[in-house]
C-alpha cells in the first residue's frame, strides 16, 4: 500500500499534534508500505521530520504563507504549493492523511485528493467555539469533511462541535487517541513530603489557548500568598517573556518557569497535581500523562478534558477558563489537599480500563482498512459511558 501524510499545522516545525500522523507514518513504512510526508516549509526543518527521512520516508515541503504583498512573490509561492500537490498526487497514494491543528488548514488538500480521486482521511487536533466557516463555504466545507473516508478527531466533544460547525452529522466521524510520553506500565512514586504543594501547568506557552494567565491572576489573590503551594510552568512558546512579566507584575513569587523538559515522568516525580485552565484543546496529552502517572488535575470544561476527568474523583473541573470560575476549583482543591494522592490512583485506575496501551498500533491498523476499503475497522476510542 503507498500512503501519503500532509501536515498542516503552521506556525511552529513541530508540535504535540505532529506526533499522531508521523508515529503512524513511521509504523506503517517500517511494515514495509511505501511512505511520503508533506510538510510546511521552515529554513529548518524538525529533527523529528528529519528523523523520518533517514527510516525511508521521502519528505516533500510546502510554502505555507506568503511573506509579502508583492504579487510576483505570492503567485511564485502558489506555483510551489501547486508542485506540492502534484507531488502526492503523481504519487498515486491509496490514501492520503491530512493532519489540522483545528477544524481546517487541510482543505485545499482535501480539494486535490478529491478532485483527482484519491481516498484521504482527516485528522482534527483540535477545535473550539471561536473555529466558524462563513455562509459561502459551509456547504462546500461539509462535503469536504462528508467525502472524507474518515474524520478523526481526538475527543468526542471536538467532533459534536465539528458537527455543530457543519451543520452536518459528519458520519463518517471517529474518535482517536493520541500517542502519550510516558510509559503506561507503573506510575512514578507520589512526591515526598516536606509541607509544599507543587502544581505543575504542562503546555505551551500560549494563554489564548492554554490559559496561563488566569492562573497567575488567581495566585495573586490575598488567599494564596502564604499558602505553601507552588506553579510550575513547563513548555516553551511565543508568549512566554509576557507571562514572566504577568507575575512579576501581580508579585506571584510562587510560580516559577522552567522551561521544556524532555523526560515528563521527571516532572510528576516532583509534582502533586496538573493544573490547565485550557480556553480549548482537542484533548491534552499533558492530563492524559499525568493520569498514567497517578496524578489528579484541575481542568476546565472544555472539548475532552471531562471524558477523561471526573470532578471531585480524579481532579476538580472548573465550569468555565475564568478567574472567578477557576478560583472556585482551585479553592475546592486546596481544602481537599489530603485526598491528592487516592484521587491519583484513581486516575491511574481510570487510565488503564479507558486508555488504549499503544494507540499509534490501533491507528495504523484502522488506516490501512481505510486504504483498503474495508467495512470493519478496530474500535478507537471509548467513551465514558462505556468504562
């Protein structure tokens, strides 16, 4: 079988949402199958596409914005993204998986495959209320996502939305784990005791999506000053030097920044408890990882943080990414400090009866009876109903 994968995600080489598409990319060449990967253009590419390239898969590159308003520039860089589409297309995949970050990005793709008759799939990382299309595209939108030979999306939340957003049933519409960074087989020792809290926020460092600085205006309040909790944030990105101005500003003397770390089970070794008032998500990896390693969270409501956390029983929901709102949860959490460490194991509990062991396995497999046409295909996601 020859398969091809489009990344669409811009903006960044590499992110959380690359790891699905390329996992299962690599998977599928190393069973013997003819492989290509399409990605946006950087001066440097990532060293995990990189990596691709040395298992034999051939990487193809795409311009993903123009760089100017100069006509001659923006008609030169159409001209290369043309190339790139008769790439996959001479190429002659049995199926074709487009990546998005959100609910589009791989449209244009899907415009190709379908006019030159080649089966593709869609990948959707991600989606909230803010993703509308407009009057004069949703219909041709909906039969872009309805042709597709599936929708896969990585929470059930995200796909009604989808479906909300089309005006459409989305039939073809199928929840998807992600791969995760920590190993499923035993979660790290609970942190000792010394009469210190500490609070890990695990997520890029981008507040209109991640919500960090609702956090920082909560430890700002009177209540939290002398209370010995810690916030520790971990992950880098655009919008990090504004957060470290955030609390320095508000004197929150208790959140500390510590960049990116490789090895993730190293920060549950030190950490209590998540914490990620997310403004959306698809469903975060970061609550995923820490439910293998036995630790609870504080999550908003938001896309498919509540299909994997329970309030009050693994973590603590707050209604709504608000201060007032996540003030409230964080307050019920503090008072129910003691109880951290069962709620942990119950979210380990809950991780190995709903979270498959090797999701990119199932993922490979449910591809390649989408590329041959069957009917039947392994089932890829529970829902809470059905734990």
């Amino acid at each position: 079988m020859r398969y091809a994968f489009v990344s669409t995600m811009m903006g960044y080489p590499w992110g959380g949402s690359e790891e699905l598409w390329s996992q299962a990319a690599l998977k599928l060449r190393r069973e013997g199958h003819d492989v290509q990967a399409t990605v946006a253009y950087y001066p440097e590419l990532s060293g995990k596409v990189m990596a691709l390239a040395k298992e034999g898969i051939n990487i193809g590159t795409y311009p993903w914005r123009p760089r100017g308003l100069v006509n001659r520039i923006i008609n030169k860089l159409a001209r290369r993204r043309r190339r790139a589409y008769s790439r996959v297309t001479r190429f002659k995949p049995d199926l074709v998986v487009i990546s998005q970050g959100h609910n589009a990005g791989g449209l244009d793709w899907a415009r190709v495959c379908r006019q030159a008759s080649i089966p593709y799939v869609f990948i959707v990382q991600s989606n909230s209320e803010h993703f509308w299309f407009y009057d004069d595209e949703v219909e041709e939108v909906a039969g872009l996502y309805r042709d597709a030979k599936k929708v896969f999306c990585v929470s059930h939340a995200n796909l009604n939305l989808l479906r909300i957003q089309l005006s459409d049933p989305v039939p073809n519409g199928e929840v998807v784990w992600n791969p995760y960074n920590v190993s499923p087989e035993s979660a790290p020792a609970w942190p000792e005791k010394n009469g210190r809290w500490k609070l890990a926020c695990v997520a890029r460092m981008e507040p209109q999506a991640k919500g960090q600085e609702l956090l920082l205006q909560v430890l700002a309040r009177p209540e939290w000053r002398n209370r010995p909790i810690e916030l520790n944030f971990f992950g880098k990105g655009p919008h990090e030097l504004t957060l470290r101005r955030l609390a320095e500003m508000l004197g929150v003397t208790q959140a500390h920044f510590c960049g990116h770390v490789g090895n993730i089970e190293e920060v549950w070794k030190q950490n209590h408890m998540l914490v990620l008032p997310s403004r959306y998500e698809g469903l975060p990896l970061a609550l995923v990882e820490s439910m293998w390693c036995g630790r609870p969270a504080i999550v908003t409501e938001v896309a498919g943080n509540t299909e994997v956390c329970t309030d009050n029983e693994t973590g603590f929901v707050a209604p709504a990414p608000t201060v007032a709102l996540l003030a409230e949860t964080l307050e019920r959490a503090w008072n129910r400090r003691e109880d951290w460490e069962r709620m942990g194991q119950t979210a380990r509990s809950r991780a190995e009866r709903q979270i498959p062991r090797d999701p990119i396995a199932l993922f490979a497999e449910h591809l390649k009876s989408c590329a041959a046409g069957a009917q039947e295909a392994p089932v890829l996601s529970k829902s809470v109903a059905e734990i």
